[in-house]
C-alpha cells in the first residue's frame, strides 16, 4: 500500500493490478489495518459504524467490503 494523496494505492497479488482507492476508502483500508491481519468482515464492520458513524449495511460500504474480499484483503 501507498500512500496517494489522499487516497491510497493498494497492489492486488492475485491479478498483478494496482488499484486507486478514494479517500473514504482509504479510511476503511486504514481501518482495517489497525484491526489487524487476521480481521474479520464482522470486526471491521464494527469499527466501522463505531468510529467513523456509518451503517457498514449502505450499498457503497458493501460494494467496497466485496471488493476488498475480492482481493484477499478481506476474510468473512
């Protein structure tokens, strides 16, 4: 991962693509990291809604969620 102004390049192992995240998902990717290597979906969910105050149940939460379990990033 690298820093991108604001946002974040996250290098996907499994298909050799880098991917530019927005800010708002930078936030949740540095979320996730201090949860730890072992997080859960279940557990960054709760840190999501309890810092950052937004229901992880929104549609774009859970297209990102997808999107991170996608590659790798991400355990259920």
């Amino acid at each position: 991962m690298r820093q991108l102004g604001d946002g974040l390049a996250i290098f996907d192992r499994l298909d050799w693509q880098t991917r530019v995240l927005p800010p708002a998902g930078a936030v949740i990717v540095e979320l996730l990291t201090e949860c730890g290597e072992d997080a859960t979906e279940r557990q960054l969910c709760e840190r999501i809604e309890s810092e950052l105050d937004v229901s992880p149940d929104t549609p774009s939460i859970q297209d990102f969620l997808r999107a991170l379990r996608e590659i790798g990033m991400l355990a259920r």
